[in-house]
C-alpha cells in the first residue's frame, strides 16, 4: 500500500481521499506505523483555523484507531505553543505531546559547513566571499534557513549590487502577535502595509520624475542627476523575481505531465490565495449561490467599489451544460459583478450544441465572459498559490504585505492577478 507521488495524478482532494484511505488499510494491521507531519506552519493562519481544529480531531482518532502507531509532528515552537494553548483541546494535546522533543539551534560549524555545501559549485569558500562582520550576522540567525537567506542576500549585494535589506523580521514569530503589534486605521489597513502602499507610490513617483527631468531642455538647471542618489532596486523584488523565475520554469515542466483537474481543487487554491490577501486589503470573499441549483465552483471578491467573480467549470456532457445554464442565470441576476467562467485548455472541447450557445450566450452579457485558460494563464495562477503556500510554511522569507505589495505594483500584470486584487 502507498500513495502515489501527489504532483503525478492527483490533485489535492483526491489526494486527501487516498490517504484516508490507505490509513483505513493500515489500521486494520498489527505493524507499527510511523506518520511525519511537516509544514504544518499555514495552518496557524487565522483563516485556517476551521482546518486546525479538524486536523487535531483527525490526529485523536488515529491515534485511536490505528494500533502501533508513531506520529511526529514537525512544528516551530511558537506553532506548538498555540496549538497548546489555544487550539486543542486536553484530550488531543495530551496525544500530541507524550513526546516533546527541543531540537537546538545548529552549531555555527554546522552551519558553516552547510553554507559551504552551498558554494562548493562556485569553487568559492566562505572566508573569501564574506568578511567576519557577515559571516557573524549570517550565523547568527535563528534557523538553517534564516542563515541560508541572509547569506543569498549578500552573495545578491557584492556579485549584483542589489541593496542589501536591513534584518529582516523574523517570521518565525506567532502571526497573532505580529499582528497585535501592528496599529489599525479606521479602513482597516495595518500601518505596516499602509507603509509599504507608500513606498511603492514613492517609487512610481519618481520613475515619472525621471522621465519628467529627461525630457527638459539642455538649458534647464534642475536635473535628476541633482538629487540624492539612493539604491532604486529593493532586495524583496529581487528574492520574489528569483523565487517567481525558478517557479515558472518547475511549473512549466509539470504542465504537459497528466493530471486529474477539478474545478473544487482549482477553487481552493484561489480562496486561499484570496483569504491571505484579505488580511492586506479590506474586502469580501464569499460563495454565490442560484437556489438549489448546481452551480461552477465560484468565489467572489468584493469591496464596496465593485465585485469580481471567479468560477472553474472543468465538467464535461451534460454537466457542463446544465452547470453552465445555472451560471448564465447567475450572471444575469448579478448586473453588479463581473463575472469570468474558466475551463482548462487541456480539458475537452465543447462540441454540443447547447453547451456551445450557452458559451456564446455568456460572452455576449455586458459583465460575463468564458475563458479557456492557457498554459501561461494556469502557470500564473499555480504561482501566486505556490507563492502564498511557501510564505505561510516560511519557505520564503518574505512577509505577505511586501509581496502582495510588489506583486501589485512592480510586476507585470496579469488578468488573473488583476481579477483577484480588483484592478481591472
């Protein structure tokens, strides 16, 4: 009994089915069994609370109902602390927490040694790349992947130029604290993301002054050469443009594999995507409903200017066209949203009859249109959703706000992105 590797075939609700399935088998045996849960940190997000709570029921009863069973769960103690005390409750710590084991912070011999591991491509040693000061504040972050980022940011600085960013916050600190820290207007907006809207209209500002001043005459005795020179490029775009280039490219290469698409695993993505987001921005998201109607899976965002619907229908035969009537009767009984029905280029061509009026009939409504999503179009939405689930499990040291920031303001924009941060 295994699972099959879960990029291969399986989306994640078909792979979750799987694995309690294969649980169920494992519990009907007398051999030990040892489970290792990891990157568990996304879970500690207020918007996955629901999630949590049921992942604690789901560990009480396997440890009930699975005989010689081990099961380790791999946490930053903060995690564990909430979890502890503000999660479970008595019955699913006192399983958790028979064992509790601190692992202690690497040696910097250690970490010198996996550093080193890092540059052996380069035929660079450490000593020569950086001087005591760095290695000091490299080796003295808080985790193996703290020190590695650090390290990157000034390898980035000395061989690029790239400025180098001041201590970055640690992210490993509760995001309840954090966010009890931050001050609150009255919009709703944290100071820390108002602060970083600020920093992204500065430098749109001043890329329009410097086109501004290049256009004066030669006569002129204002220039932009006359003001203060300061670094331009900041060091969170490039990690996000290194992290988002190495991304398209391992997306590329699993798009043309097979895969099972659903319209609920597609809308999963996006709600996650969206409730992240929502902790940035003052808006709605929510679930529309037609009555007892079937309808495509959806979601709408929604602020008090406009509203914009997203909506997956991978179906085929009949249910595409029923799911895709039910849709049509939504769109015309919203005239205030802006709603866009996807199906993936990969999946079979409409060829009915009924099915293709009802295309063309959604397309012809002032605020609907149906949409074939393209290998670059999947790829982006794949992206933003990997983005958010490696800054949730700390995988990429960059907070939230700075990437949602950069994400809206210094990069290319696309359809999808502008659809969920209500920019089009």
């Amino acid at each position: 009994m295994k699972l099959a590797p879960w990029e291969d075939e399986l989306n994640r609700e078909a792979f979750s089915l799987e694995a309690i399935a294969v649980l169920s088998k494992l519990s009907l045996l007398d051999e030990p069994l040892i489970i290792v849960f990891d990157q568990l940190e996304g879970l500690g997000r207020q918007q996955n609370r629901v999630l949590l709570e049921n992942f604690g029921e789901a560990i009480k009863e396997i440890f009930t109902h699975v005989p010689n069973s081990l099961i380790i769960f791999n946490l930053f103690p903060n995690r564990w602390i909430q979890m502890r005390d503000e999660i479970f409750d008595g019955a699913i710590i006192d399983r958790m927490s028979q064992y509790v084991i601190q692992l202690e912070h690497p040696s910097k011999e250690n970490l010198k040694a996996i550093l080193q591991e890092k540059l052996n491509s380069l035929d660079l040693s450490l000593e020569t790349l950086f001087d005591s000061q760095e290695l000091d504040d490299i080796l003295g972050q808080p985790s193996i992947r703290a020190a590695i980022n650090r390290a990157a940011a000034y390898y980035r600085h000395k061989i690029h130029d790239i400025a180098l960013s001041p201590q970055s916050r640690k992210q490993w600190m509760e995001p309840s604290v954090v966010h009890s820290r931050k001050l609150i207007n009255n919009n709703g907006e944290t100071t820390e993301h108002r602060l970083e809207r600020i920093e992204a209209d500065i430098g749109w500002l001043k890329e329009k002054i410097e086109v501004l001043f290049s256009n004066q005459s030669m006569g002129s005795t204002l220039t932009v050469r006359d003001l203060p020179k300061e670094p331009t490029v900041d060091p969170n775009l490039e990690i996000l443009r290194s992290y988002m280039d190495q991304q398209r490219q391992e997306l590329g290469a699993r798009y043309d594999r097979l895969q099972l698409i659903h319209g609920s695993d597609d809308l999963g993505k996006l709600w996650i995507v969206a409730s992240e987001f929502q902790n940035c921005e003052l808006f709605e998201i929510q679930k529309l409903r037609l009555g007892n109607r079937v309808l495509p899976a959806n979601l709408l965002i929604q602020n008090s200017q406009k509203g914009n619907v997203l909506a997956f229908l991978h179906a085929n035969g009949s249910s595409f066209t029923a799911r895709i009537k039910n849709f049509n009767k939504l769109v015309s009984s919203h005239s205030d949203f802006n709603f866009v029905l996807m199906r993936d280029v990969r999946e079979s061509t409409i060829r009915g009859k009924v099915g293709k009026f009802e295309i063309e009939r959604l397309n012809h409504m002032k605020n609907g249109r149906f949409v074939y999503l393209q290998r670059e179009d999947r790829i982006e939405l794949e992206l933003i959703y990997t983005l958010v689930v490696d800054i949730q499990n700390q995988d990429l040291d960059i907070s939230f706000e700075k990437a949602f920031s950069l994400l809206r303001w210094q990069q290319p924009k696309h359809w999808i992105l502008e659809k969920l941060f209500l920019q089009d």
